[in-house]
C-alpha cells in the first residue's frame, strides 16, 4: 500500500515539473495598452496641467469666486432706504358757508433695513451657489486631468515609435480643446513655432 503511495506522489511531482507556464491572459489583449502607455518614457513638451487646469476653469466661467461680492452688495443694500409714496384725497362740508372745500395729502415714507448690515436672507442663496460652483470646478478638474494625463501617456508613446497610439493623442487633444475653447491645441502650437524658431540659433 505504502509503495502504491509513494508511485501516485511521484508521477503527480513529474506532472507538475513538467507542466508549462500559465498562458498570460492578457497577452495580445488591447486592454493592455494602458500598460504599456504608463511605461512609456519618452519625454513629451506641453502645457503643465495647472495651466490647463486655468484655461479650463476660465472657460467655464469658473476662474472667479463672485460670491463675496454678491455678499457683500446684499448687505450694504440696507443702507438703501425703501420708499413709499401715498396721495389721499379729503373732502369736508360747512354748514354755516354751504361750502364743499377739498384737501390732497401726499406722503412720502423712507424705511432703512439695517438688520440687512450683518445678516441677509439671500446670503443662504449664495451660499448654496457657491457650493454648485465648488461640485462644479471638480468635476472638471476631473475631465481635464484625465484627459490630460491620457494625452501625455500616448504622446510619448507615439514619440516613442508606437502608431497605435495616434488616434488616442488626437481624441484626447480634442476633449482639452472642447475643456478649453481651443486654447490647448493654440498652446502647442505656439511652443513648436518657439522651439522651431530656437533651433537654427542652437545649431549656429
């Protein structure tokens, strides 16, 4: 029995020696080329991200904070005076002259809302603007810098030799000009006719 045992545990060893590696699955898998783009090297020029990041939130209309102002104006709005105006009419009768005499009254009322100069009902409004606004310069922080690092993951792996990676520099390079109005693919422009224009003065 013992010899039987020890037979089985032998050929189950060899089997096991002589089995192959494991087939990796994500070999030839397009899903891998994220991989590779996060190992590429290759140096790659461009704008840094806080710059993008600006142009981005002026673009937006996002590059201010006007809520201290809103504020602001809000509060010093009680020292504006509200006015009313009000006319009335009186009619009275003599008896000893049998006369019908007639009276017209005008008023005019200032009210000021000082309470107004230290807390205003509408800074609640504003409040919760300024919120939306925050909720909304993070969200496209978000885009901006997704998009942004893609770019720059397959730009230095098409530098590199990589084709395959040219319409991913192109659809990135066009979600950061819709972010931005233009002004990233302006930007790069302008830094290749720099370096252009720098090149014959190196080489001189």
């Amino acid at each position: 029995m013992r010899a039987a045992t020890i037979a089985m545990t032998l050929l189950v060893l060899r089997a096991i020696a002589g089995a192959g590696p494991a087939a990796d699955p994500a070999a030839g898998d397009p899903a891998g080329d994220d991989l590779e783009l996060a190992g590429a090297r290759q140096a790659v020029r461009g704008p840094s991200i806080g710059a993008v990041l600006a142009a981005a939130y002026t673009t937006a209309g996002l590059d201010r904070d006007p809520g201290r102002g809103w504020i602001r104006r809000a509060r010093l709005a009680g020292l504006v005076p509200w006015l009313t105006v009000r006319t009335a009419r009186d009619t009275s009768w003599q008896d000893p002259q049998s006369e019908v005499g007639h009276s017209t009254a005008l008023e005019l009322r200032a009210t000021w809302r000082l309470d107004r100069l230290l807390f205003d009902s509408r800074e609640l409004q504003v409040a919760g603007l300024e919120a939306a606004r925050r909720r909304e310069r993070r969200r496209l922080a978000n885009r901006v810098i997704r998009s942004y690092f893609t770019w720059r993951r397959a730009a230095g792996a098409a530098d590199a030799g990589d084709d395959r990676t040219t319409p991913r520099v192109a659809e990135a390079i066009a979600e950061l000009d819709a972010l931005t109005d233009g002004w990233f693919s302006d930007e790069l422009a302008r830094r290749k006719r720099a370096e252009a224009a720098a090149a014959p003065r190196a080489v001189r």
